[in-house]
C-alpha cells in the first residue's frame, strides 16, 4: 500500500477538459471518497490513477515512484467496478486466481493465497462454483477480493453500491469499511451519493465542473465548506445561500432594509477588513430555529409551504423576495401561512464571496482587497 | 499510435483484397473485347478504351461490334429476379412474423422452430427431384408465384428466427397492458406490438430480399425461360455464346450485384443477427 | 388499481391468445408442411426402388423396382461419392479454419481500433454481398490462364505467365478455396467483431488492471465469453461450405474432371446426367438423418440463452 | 447512334469479336434485291421473295407439301392446336426465325400457311437435355416438341418422353431417306431417325465431327520447311493419328498470324464437348471398327486398344491450350478463327461462323480465307487404313409424349426436317443446323455458306462416322466415361486405370439397367457402323 500524489493533473478529451490542474495528495491507507454530480471529472480522475487514461499533463506518483508514464497492468492497483466486471465465464477460484497467474506467480502460491482470500471473504464454499451464480453481495465480495490478492499498492472503487436497493446498500458499506480496515489498503472511492462518502471516507474530495473544490475530513467539508457549490451540494436539503449587503450597521438579510444579521465575532472581524460589499450569506436549514415574529436578532418570514419527511418538517420561507427554507422536527407548530421570526446562531453562519463564491476567510486573499 | 497505424496499414491491405476482385470485374463490364484476356492484348487493370457497349449489348441485345444479337435482353431477367425475390420476401416476412410471434408469446408449435432450422441446413439438391415433381405437377415450374413461394419458403427460417429473437426482448405486459385496456388478443399483436417491431421487420425484409436474390441453384431448377432470374441468365449467356462472352457477362454480374451490396451495406449491424439466428444478444 | 378487463377472466383471456397464437402459426405450419411431406415421403418411397425417370414409368409406379435397401448399401460402396464427400469434408475443413483465423485477425484489429473503422468495415463485408454466383464468375476470371492473376505473377516472375490454375487438379482446388475465403472470411469478421463488442468492457479492462496483456486478456477473457458466437458463426460457416454449389457450379463445374466436384455437385450430376433418381433419394434420407442430429444440437445450444432469461 | 437497323444490315462488321461466333443467333448475310414473287409453276406453298426461293417451294406430291395437307386436314376438322410449344438450342433460332436470304423466314413461311403459331423456347445448348429431361419427368407438358442432342434419344425414348411416330412416317412418307435427296445412305436414316427399329426422331443436323485446318499455315515455306526437317515428309493434311499429333506437337509454340503462340492441338477438352476426340481415336484402333461394345454387350473400354487410344488421347492435351479442359466448342472456334491453332475437330458450321469476311471484304477473322478441310485420320492396320469420325450431338427434333396434337407436331418437324425446306433453312449462316442431306450439298446458298472445302470433307466425313452412345443409359455412360478422362488427363490417374475403372462403370450401369434389355440393344446400335476400310 502506498500514498497517492495528483499534482497539476489535467485531463482533456478534445476541446472538453474532463479535469482541470487537480492537486491530490492521498496519505497511505487513506480511505478517501471521491464525490461529485455526473460528469464532474470523478471518474476520469480514477481511471488515472488506475492508468486507464493517459493524463494530459501533470504528475501522478504512489509514494516517491512516478507512475504517470506506466501502463495500467505494471501500476498495481486494485480496481472494484461499478458492474463488478466478474468474468462470469469462469468460477471463482478462476477469478480469483487470474491476476496471479497473468503475473507468473508459483502455482502452489496461486493456490495458497486463493485458498487464504476465498476464506478471507467468506467464499471458501463456494469456490468452485461458476461466478455467473453467485448472489450480488458474493460479486461484491469476489471483486474486492479479486483485486486485494494481487496486493495491490492502492484500492480504487468505483460506485461499487450504486447497482444495490437501499437497505443492502447500507449494510455493504459497513462491510466495506470492515474489509478497508481489515486490509489495511489506501482506498479511493468514487461516488455521487454524499452519505456514502460521508459515512466510509477518512476524507472526501468534492469535484465539480473539472475542478476540485475541497479535500478535507467529511465533518470540515460539512462545517467549513470551501465554496457556495461544496455548501449546496453537502446536506440534505443543502446550504440556504442568500444575497445580502455588508453595510455600517451589519450584515443586511436579502439585502433589504429592515433586519441583520447576527455574526460571530470572527466573521466580523472578516468583514471589518472587507468594507461595504456584497456578499454571499449561507446558513443549513437544520441551523436556524423558527420564533415568534419580532423576536430579537430574528429575520421576519413568511411560511409558503410545509413538507412533512419521515420524522422532519422541511418548511419553505420567504422573507421579503428571498426564499429559503429550514428544517425542524415534524413536532414544530409551524403552518403554511404563518408569520415567524427566523434566527440564525451566529457561529452557524458562513460567508461567501459573490464574485468568485469562495469561502470569505480572515485574512482574505489580496485579490479580493 | 505506431499500433493504430500498423492495424490500419494491416486492416487496409484486407480491404484492398476484398475490393480488387470485385473491381476486376467492374471495370471487366467497360473493356471492350480485346482487352478482356490477355490471349489478345497486355492486360490493364483500367479499361485501356472504355465502353458502354457491354451494357449496351445485354440491354438492347445488339450493340455494333457484336455480330451475335441476343435472343432475350436483361429487361425481363432482372424484373424477375426483382419480382420473385419481393414475393419472396413478403411471404416469408408475413408467415415468419406471424409464427415468430406465436412461438414466442405462447409456445405453439411443438418444435417448429427445429424443424425450420433443418429446412435451412439441408442441402436442396438432396430433395430437388421431389420438389420439382411437385412444382411441374402444381404447375409451378417456370411461374413467377412458383418461384416466389419456394423463396418464401426457404428464407422463412431467417425471418422466423430473426424475429423470434425480437418478440422475445419485447416484454409481454406492453399486450397485456392494451388488452386490459380492451383490445383483443389480435388488436394488441397488430396494433401495439407490431408497429413496434417494425424496423426489425423492415431490416428483416431487407436481408432475406438479399438472399433471395442471391439465389442461383432454385431458379436453375424451377425455371425454364420465362422466368428465369439474373445469375441465371448470366451463367447461360456464356454457355450458349462461348465462354468468352467476359465483357458482358461482367455487365450482368455488376447489375446483379450492385442491389445486394446497397442493401446489405446499409443493414450491416442488423445482418449480424440474421446470420446467427439472433444467437448473439445474450 | 381499480380497472377491470372488459373481456373476462384471465383464463378466458389465456384462451383468446392461445387461438389467435395458433392462428398465426398456421401459414408457416402450412408451408412447413406442404415442402416436407410430399418431397419426404416420395424420398423415402423411391429410395426403396431401382426407379429412375429412364424406366418410363412415373414415380408412383417405381414399386416395380422395389430393391429395399440396395440403395443404402450402395452408398458405402460408390467411390464417386465417398469422393465427393471426402472433397467436400476437405473443403470445409480448409477453408472454415482459415477463414476463422483471418476473421478473428480482422475482428481484433478492428476491436483494437483501426483509423477510419466505417468505410473500412463497409468495404471488407462487400464480398460477402455478392451474388455468390457472381462471385464464382469473378474468380472465373481471375484464374484465367490468361487473366489477371497470371499477369500478375508475370509481372512478378518474368516471363513464368504459364500456370495453369483452373485446369489443374491442385491448383483449382486451392483456388475455389481462395475464392470461398476471400467470399466468406467477411461474414466470419462480421460475427466475431459483433461478439467481441458485446464483451463488457469493463471485464476487459478488470483483466487489464489485474496485470493481463493483450494476449491474456483476448485469448482468456474475450474469447472464452463469445464462445457461443464463435459456435455459431463456425457452425453457419460449415453448413453453408457443405451445401456449397452456386459458386463452384460457375466457377469450375466441379473441374478439372471431379477436382473440385462437391457434393451438391455431385447431386447435381447424379440427378441430370445419371438419372439415378432413386439413389439420390436415398443420398437425401441420409444426409438428413445426419444434419438432424447436428441442427438439433445448434439448437439446444442457442436457445438456452434465451430461456434462461425467460426464467430470471 | 447506330440503330439496329443497320447493324442488321452490316451486321458482319466488326467481326473481331472472336469469342462471338457461337451464334445466339446470326442475322441473315445474303442482301439481294427482293424481285420473284408467288410460286414457281406447279408450286403450292414455300419461300417466295427471293430468286432461287422455287428450289425450297413444293406442291402436294413432296414430302413438305404432304405435310402441310395433313394440317390444313387437321385444321379443317378442328382438332389442329393454335400454336406449337418448341423447346430449342439457343444458338439455332436465328434459322428459323431470321429471314434468309431475305424476304420471309422459316417461321413466316410456316405460320402464313397454316396458321399455326409456333412458340420457341430457348435453352443453352449444354443445358437443353436438362430442360427436357425436367419437362419429361415431371410430366410438365410445357412443350410439344423437344430439340436435343440425337445422344439423348435412347434416353428419352425409355423415359416415356418421346411420342412414336411410325404411324404418321407411314401416313405422311418424308423424304428423309430419299435416294436423290434425303440422307447419305439408307443406314443413315435408320441411325438418326430411329430406336429401336421405330421412329422417334427427326434429325436437325448434321454434327459429323470434321477436321478443320488452317492451310495457310499448312503451306507456309518456312513451317512446311521446318516440318520435312524434322519428320521427313511434307506438311500436309493427316491420314492417320500418329501424323495429326506430330503436326500437332510441330506447331506447338511456333508464332502464328499476328504473332499470336500457336498450340498444336486446337481441340476443346471439357467433359461433354471433348468426348467425341476420345470416341473418334477410339473407333479407329481395329478393323474394321472398335466398337464401344463386344458382341457379347460387354463394355470395350478395358481393352489394349481402348488404353492406346486414351494414352494418346491424354497425350495430346500437351500440344492443346492450358485452359482446354474447361473449353467448349466456342473456345474451340475461335482459337482456329484466330489463328491460334493450326487444326480443330469440330462441328461443321465452324466454317460458316469463322471463315468468313466482312461487307468491306475485310476477314471477320484473322483466319478467314486460309480455312480448309480434311477427311478424318486414323490408324493404318495390317488390312487397310481405318479412318473414323463420329455422330455426336447432332440436334435432333422429337415430339413430346404430351404434346398436345402429336400429329400436329410431327407434321410441323415432318416439314421442317423435309429436304427443301431443310436446305433452305441449313442455308441461313444464323444457326447451328448443319447440312447433311444430298439435297444440301447441291444447294448453292449452303455451298455459299459452308464452302466447298467443307462440303466435299463433310461427305467424306459422313461416310466414315460412326454413330456415339445413343441408347438408354447413354447420358450415365458418357458421364462415367468423361470423369474418368478427366481424371487422366489431369493425371489423377494413368489412362490405363482411368479406362479399367470406366469399364467397371459401364459394366455396372448396364447390369443396373438390365443386361437382358441392354444388351439386345446395343448389339443393334453395331449395325449401323460404317464398315469402309481406305
């Protein structure tokens, strides 16, 4: 097993650039998850680490060995597809046994390490049957440890759960966090669905449009989004991104007259250093609590609709021409129609620049001054 | 890259080998006698004095420079090879929808299905002496719907087959949906489910038009004269003349192959399922 | 849901569609029939007799010649077709492996990919279009003593024009060979590129990644899977080169004397010149019983698929 | 352009085309001014339209005239059909429908007498015993006369496909056998007009196989120098087999007209076609003839001579073109046409269809005008020298067992197979029927059309023919022998074991048909041989 370094890779097809000057540093036996709409360069990015694609430009190293320039076969890595890509016309002990033999292993080594894998992943009993019958778990099972026999420096997994009904879905991801652990491996995971990634990942990268947006630990991608897209995207329903203006007496809601916002000392210290400007104002649906109208430090809304999911109220609002909506327990007395009085904790709330959509930090960038 | 250049030098050479011969012949149909063999002049590959006249001798049955006239020109040849092979088509298409379709949905017909396979792997000359006792004595020897029914029926294991395979992707709760909407059985075949299938109809119809008019050994046999079908014709017109009649011959031979390589060109993805029975989609 | 068909109970509607099943069969039972009966039973009735069409009597009178089973013990003593046979198993078993070979050649570089893939797919299927009549006439031509393939290899050679291909034992033989592959190898490509593009291309790139070579991955994973294409596309093959007449009957006749006679060919002869009706009824019977057992396993082997769907 | 009009007209420009001379049809040669008109005195019916047309006119006391009685009869009382159904060798249309020498042609003449159509159906001339044979026995009906080789009348008889004529003979009396006009001798007319001692046939044609050479070559200094050189004698037309294929075997490779390679042996060996130079080698090897048979019925092919004469046979292929094994007679003309061989064996109508020159007094061929012919060699026995041709193919006019009206239809062939019309119709340079009756070779438009070289070689050809398998089981019989020349000549087996084996063949195929039917017949079919020793 080894670390994985992306340094200014990029790759383009044509005119289309599918990544663009990715930084990608994965520490040795990291379980990183790769997350992004369809279409976000996720994959691509994989099938360069695995060598499936050639890279435009840039650097891909596992540890100190610089593998840009070397074939897929001769990089080692472990690739888990979404289809699984069984060889269905052999049995398992023939899946099983097929990279080592390509690679000119012993057969008595062969026949060994089958053995200790088959058992490893519980499928000693059925070794001998035609992969084509087994049940989808098993699949799972025999592609993971297809890949793990060959002892491979680096795992990749791509959307391995996205085939399986929600309810297996979940108990397959504990077994994968079992077996990442068990086997010690640096695994990249590719994935579109966030509590996936939230739940295995030591740390996600969130790609979008070509571009990486974040790599950090899943509770400071969820805390500290990066930009407006990484906050939206992260959570369920995502971040309420409103338009407001930094103005003498505070930080105008929506940009109207009437109320401000209440900021953490720090983020005041951000904007001090900024001046009068437009920002960016996000805040998570399930941060802001529902009061009376006129309630101190509230923000005056109108409740347009109220959605009742499972155990949780999705309540839509409008505050003048800005909607936004919040989440609350289903036990909230909170009607369509009613006017409330909307607070925001101060250190809940996250600022944004218009412009760029970039996380406003103290100190900000030059750039921006 | 050196690969994909060294496959498509190698790939090249293949279509090269595969196109020369045939336009041997093509530019063979443009040479005027002399240039035909190399028993009377160097031999060229392009026509050294490039004439229409072997066109012109099959499709007037004289042309100057020929002293032989032709008793019959290529007129009535190609309109029946193109009139028994349509007929031909159409009775296979419509019988072999039709029983493809009943195979498929409701397991009718025992094992017809073995039975048309072995239609197609038999040998026709093995059982050509019966067949033509029974043509001469239902006097269908020499007619155009004689040979068109024999056609229909040989080509009937290709679309039966063809079809099959396209009625058994095609889930049957699209039917089951009309009919609870209240249609009949009938209705929900011919007015849901066909108008679904028909581009494989049509590509079917075009694949068996191919091998009908591909055929030479049944229009040898059933026909005399009247009806008897291009490379019939072709073949004849150098026994009858001598067998240098190449210019001409080599005219027939373009006419009757040009048809066959449009369509099938045009049908190449679908070809593949015809010719092994749909046995590929798995 | 609450709709309610209008036309009965299910068993009803079970029925409606079992008649209008039956119906839709009946054209091709019909067919079926009307092209199996008669030409079987009159095949299995006159190969009993000495009948030929020369003893002046119909075939329904052959009766009078009744032989029982003289004509089936002929077949192990007539040289002409234990000949024609041997020819033919030989042809078959020639050209089908080569045209296998090259098929699977074409079929890899084309998967591998080639520039400009289309236009050089239409134009290496373009043999297989031909009216195979035609193509005999073609090959006809270019094994002409004084055609272009000797003026070729004068070209080559100096002077050395003179082989003689179609008049010669040997050398005809190779050359309706040649003819057949280049005529045939198409449809071979054809069918094994199909296959080979159904192969999920992930499996071909978990081999890739497990360390397997171009070799290993085409000879262990591709081809193992497109074993029933394979099948299929050998089997056509090998039925349709042991029918083979259209091309040969143009090309050579079966010439030079019986080089290159098949055994449509000699059918053919034995029908027209020999008359020896009764006998070729009985070659007929025999050739069927055989190529049943042969349709029969073809069959069992491409409708599993689908059944097996059926039942999933 | 050029209409078809006028190529009709000139139609022998152009006769380059070599590979033509086996007419699908030939338009007619002969323009002459269209002046006579109505019959010559005493005349009821023939050609008019053309001076020298009252040579083929007739009256009701010849054997035409006979015949167009009994259909006016038939007609009369209504049972006479509307038309007759023909089946015929492509290339002899043009006679009977092309008119000749202008004017009216055969099929005019006869429809504007009797008013019956006549339907022709064409086949190839390789492919009509096929079609006849499909006609016969699937009981099809589809043709009131057939046209085929005269080989095949033995087979048709038997096959119940060929209707008895000896009533309408006796009724209707043709002149076939007329001493001033009909056939060569009388043995003639029992060999092509009958089987079996009864009538089924009437003969179309006259295919003695005839040498042809090319005597230009034959009197050039230096090939005729160069040949004394090396055999001692002159180069001159051949008596016996040993000199033809020493003439043949001196020619070989020598440059010809144009500087065209000349092949010694002009002959076309492919199965069918090439038969009858293996028959004609045969029946010379005794005295005064080899028969095919022993007079006990038994097959001849396994004896010392048979193998002599297929070593021989074998041995010429050398001197022959590579590509002869898949020739026809086609190829066969066109190579003495062309100047490629110095001599052929062939049909008769070779000298119609290639010694001839263009309107523009240009040779159609490079050949034409140095053409001659020769009577057949042979082989020189203790007792003389026996030269041999042999009667092969031969179209030869049968009613259909289901003809609709066989007496309409034989009268029909009664008239067309009559001398006059005969002669007048073998005259017609546009068709395969070939003189062979004594009224042709006095009838100057076929003198005109076939030479006189020919028709003093054709009448000693005639004479010498022996007739080739014409009894049942005669298309078995060639086939078995033909593959196993074949087999020889591409030397899968020595001449000796290729002839044992077809004598097995025959032996079998006679037992097959039964000895006890067979044998009666062929020791009848020795009869006919000519017996003329030189």
């Amino acid at each position: 097993m080894s670390s994985v370094t992306l340094e200014q890779t990029s790759k383009k097809f044509g005119d289309f650039t599918a990544v663009r000057e990715m930084d990608l540093a994965i520490r040795n036996g990291e379980f990183v998850a790769i997350l992004g709409p369809s279409g976000c360069g996720k994959t691509t990015t994989m099938n360069m680490i695995a060598g499936l694609e050639d890279v435009t430009s840039g650097t891909i190293r596992f540890d100190d060995r610089d593998v840009t320039e070397v074939s897929t076969q001769k990089r080692g890595v472990g690739f888990v597809f979404q289809s699984y890509a069984i060889f269905t016309h052999m049995t398992v002990r023939q899946n099983l046994a097929f990279g080592l033999e390509v690679q000119g292993v012993e057969q008595a080594e062969i026949d060994r390490r089958v053995g200790d894998m088959a058992e490893f992943m519980a499928l000693g009993h059925r070794i001998d049957v035609p992969s084509a019958g087994l049940s989808v778990n098993e699949m799972q099972k025999l592609a993971i440890g297809r890949s793990a026999i060959v002892e491979p420096s680096i795992f990749l997994l791509d959307e391995p759960l996205s085939n399986l009904d929600a309810a297996f879905r979940e108990k397959m991801r504990a077994e994968l966090r079992g077996l990442q652990r068990a086997l010690k491996q640096t695994m990249v995971y590719v994935t579109h669905d966030q509590i996936e990634a939230m739940g295995l990942a030591d740390r996600i990268a969130v790609m979008n449009h070509a571009v990486l947006q974040q790599f950090d630990t899943p509770v400071n991608i969820y805390a500290r989004p990066a930009n407006v897209f990484v906050a939206r995207f992260m959570g369920a329903p995502g971040m309420n991104i409103v338009n407001s203006r930094v103005t003498e007496g505070g930080v105008l809601f929506g940009g109207r007259d009437a109320d401000f916002v209440a900021l953490s000392r720090e983020d005041m210290a951000t904007l001090r250093h900024h001046g009068e400007r437009d920002l960016l104002l996000g805040f998570r649906p399930e941060e802001l609590r529902l009061g009376e109208v006129g309630a101190p430090g509230s923000i005056a809304a109108d409740v347009a609709l109220v959605e009742t999911v499972g155990r949780r109220k999705i309540v839509h609002l409008v505050s003048g021409t800005t909607a936004f909506h919040g989440v609350c327990d289903r036990g909230v007395p909170v009607r369509a129609g009613e006017a409330v009085g909307v607070t925001i904790s101060p250190d809940k709330v996250h600022l944004f620049d218009t412009e760029t959509e970039a996380r406003l930090q103290w100190p900000v960038e030059a750039t921006h001054g | 890259m050196t690969g994909l250049i060294l496959r498509t030098v190698v790939v090249a050479l293949f279509a090269a080998i595969a196109l020369l011969p045939i336009s041997w012949m093509a530019t063979m149909a443009f040479k005027p006698p002399a240039e035909w063999t190399s028993a009377t002049a160097e031999l060229t590959f392009l026509p050294k004095d490039p004439t229409w006249s072997n066109f012109v001798y099959v499709f007037t049955g004289e042309v100057e420079g020929q002293i032989v006239s032709l008793d019959r020109t290529v007129w009535w040849p190609l309109f029946a090879s193109l009139l028994t092979s349509v007929i031909g088509t159409l009775i296979a298409v419509v019988a072999g929808t039709a029983a493809a379709y009943a195979v498929s949905r409701e397991k009718v017909g025992g094992s017809i299905g073995l039975s048309l396979l072995q239609l197609r792997i038999f040998p026709p000359l093995a059982v050509m002496i019966p067949v033509m006792i029974m043509w001469a004595f239902l006097g269908m020897i020499d007619t155009w719907w004689g040979l068109s029914l024999i056609y229909g029926i040989v080509t009937l294991p290709f679309s039966f087959w063809l079809m099959k395979s396209y009625f058994d992707e095609l889930p049957r709760e699209i039917e089951e949906a009309a009919i609870v909407e209240g249609c009949t059985a009938f209705e929900a075949f011919y007015q849901i489910t066909l108008p679904i299938v028909v581009s494989a109809v049509a590509s079917t119809a075009l694949f068996i038009f191919i091998l009908n008019w591909s055929d030479y050994l049944i229009a040898l046999l059933l026909t005399r004269k009247e009806w008897t079908t291009i490379p019939v014709y072709m073949n004849a017109l150098a026994t009858a003349a001598s067998g240098q009649l190449y210019g001409a011959k080599a005219a027939l031979g373009l006419i009757a192959a040009i048809p066959p390589i449009i369509l099938g060109i045009s049908i190449q993805r679908f070809l593949v399922q015809g010719l092994t029975f749909g046995a590929l989609k798995q | 849901m609450s709709y309610t068909p209008h036309t009965g109970t299910a068993d009803a509607l079970a029925a409606q569609r079992r008649t209008l099943a039956r119906r839709l069969i009946l054209p091709t039972q019909i067919l079926l029939v009307f092209i199996v009966a008669f030409p079987l039973l009159m095949q299995v009735y006159i190969s009993l007799t000495w009948w030929t069409p020369l003893d002046g009597t119909l075939w329904y009178s052959a009766y009078e010649s009744w032989n029982w089973f003289d004509n089936f013990a002929e077949i192990f003593r007539d040289p002409g077709l234990h000949g024609a046979v041997w020819r033919t198993i030989l042809f078959v078993s020639i050209a089908v492996p080569i045209e296998f070979g090259l098929g699977l050649l074409l079929a890899a570089l084309f998967y591998e990919g080639v520039l400009a893939r289309p236009v050089f797919y239409s134009l290496i299927l373009m043999p297989m279009m031909i009216v195979p009549a035609v193509a005999g006439y073609i090959f006809f031509l270019i094994f002409q003593q004084t055609g272009p393939l000797n003026a070729l290899v004068g070209i080559v050679w100096d002077g050395a024009y003179q082989i003689n291909w179609l008049n010669d034992v040997n050398r005809a033989f190779i050359a309706v060979i040649v003819a057949d592959v280049w005529q045939w190898t198409p449809l071979m490509f054809l069918i094994l590129f199909a296959g080979l593009m159904s192969v999920p291309h992930d499996q071909m790139r978990a081999a890739t990644i497990l360390g397997a070579n171009w070799r290993q991955r085409f000879f262990r994973i591709a081809l193992p899977r497109i074993k029933a294409v394979i099948f299929i596309a050998i089997g056509l093959r090998v039925i349709e080169c042991f029918k083979i007449f259209d091309m040969l009957f143009v090309m050579t006749s079966g010439g030079p004397g019986v080089a290159t006679e098949s055994l449509s060919l000699y059918l053919y002869k034995q029908t027209f010149q020999s008359l020896e009706w009764s006998y070729v009824a009985a070659i007929g019977i025999t050739v069927l019983v055989v190529l049943s057992v042969i349709a029969a396993i073809i069959l069992t082997r491409t409708s599993r698929p689908s059944n097996t769907s059926e039942a999933s | 352009m050029r209409g078809s009009g006028q190529s009709r007209r000139s139609f022998l420009k152009g006769g380059a085309a070599l590979g033509t001379v086996a007419a699908i049809g030939i338009n007619p040669r002969f323009i002459r001014p269209a002046h006579a008109s109505g019959y010559a005195p005493g005349m009821t019916g023939g050609p008019t339209g053309f001076s020298g047309a009252e040579r083929f006119q007739y009256n009701e006391g010849m054997s035409e005239g006979r015949a167009i009685e009994g259909i006016k009869r038939l007609v009369a009382d209504g049972s006479a059909p509307s038309k007759l159904r023909i089946l015929l060798t492509d290339g002899a249309i043009g006679q009977i429908t092309e008119p000749f020498p202008s004017g009216t042609s055969v099929k005019e003449v006869w429809e504007a007498e009797t008013g019956i159509e006549l339907e022709i159906i064409g086949a190839p001339a390789g492919d009509i015993w096929a079609r006849v044979l499909q006609d016969v026995t699937t009981r099809s009906g589809a043709f009131d006369i057939y046209t085929h080789p005269w080989n095949s009348l033995g087979d048709l008889v038997e096959a119940g496909g060929a209707a008895k004529l000896n009533d309408f003979v006796e009724a209707y009396q043709p002149d076939w056998a007329d001493e001033e006009r009909g056939t060569p001798t009388a043995q003639t007319a029992e060999l092509l007009y009958k089987y079996g001692g009864d009538y089924y046939g009437a003969s179309l044609d006259g295919d003695f196989h005839t040498w042809v050479y090319n005597k230009g070559y034959f009197e050039d200094d230096a090939h005729a120098a160069d040949f004394r050189a090396q055999y001692g004698r002159d180069l001159a037309p051949p008596t016996t087999w040993e000199e033809s294929d020493q003439i043949s075997a001196f020619f070989t490779g020598r440059t010809g007209l144009g500087g065209t390679t000349i092949y010694g042996n002009g002959n076309d060996m492919a199965p069918f076609w090439g038969l009858p130079r293996f028959y004609a080698r045969l029946a010379a090897q005794a005295m005064p003839n080899m028969y095919w048979f022993d007079d006990d019925g038994n097959p001849n092919l396994g004896t010392p001579e048979a193998v002599k004469a297929a070593e021989e046979y074998v041995k010429s292929r050398e001197w022959a073109h590579p590509d002869a094994l898949s020739w026809t007679f086609a190829e066969g003309y066109s190579g003495i046409g062309s100047g490629q061989t110095p001599h052929v064996t062939t049909y008769t109508n070779v000298a119609k269809f290639v010694d001839r020159f263009n309107d523009d007094g240009s040779p159609a061929n490079p050949a034409a005008g140095m053409l001659s012919a020769y009577a057949p060699p042979g082989v020189q026995h203790d007792g003389g020298l026996v030269r041999r041709s042999v009667i092969y193919y031969n179209i030869t006019g049968t009613v259909s067992s289901q003809a609709q009206n066989a007496e309409a239809a034989y009268l029909f062939l009664q008239w067309l197979s009559s001398t006059r019309t005969y002669s007048w119709m073998t005259g017609n340079p546009a068709g395969y029927f070939d003189p062979f009756q004594k009224a042709n070779f006095e009838e100057p438009l076929v003198q005109e059309t076939y030479h006189d070289y020919m028709m003093d070689a054709i009448r000693e050809t005639v004479s010498r023919s022996v007739p080739t398998i014409n009894f049942a089981g005669q298309t078995a019989l060639d086939a078995a022998l033909d593959e196993e020349l074949q087999a020889a000549l591409t030397g899968q087996k020595t001449a000796e074991q290729a002839m044992m084996d077809a004598n097995r063949r025959w032996q079998r195929i006679i037992r097959r048909r039964g000895e006890d039917k067979m044998i009666p017949i062929i020791q009848a079919s020795r009869a006919a041989w000519p017996t003329i020793v030189d």
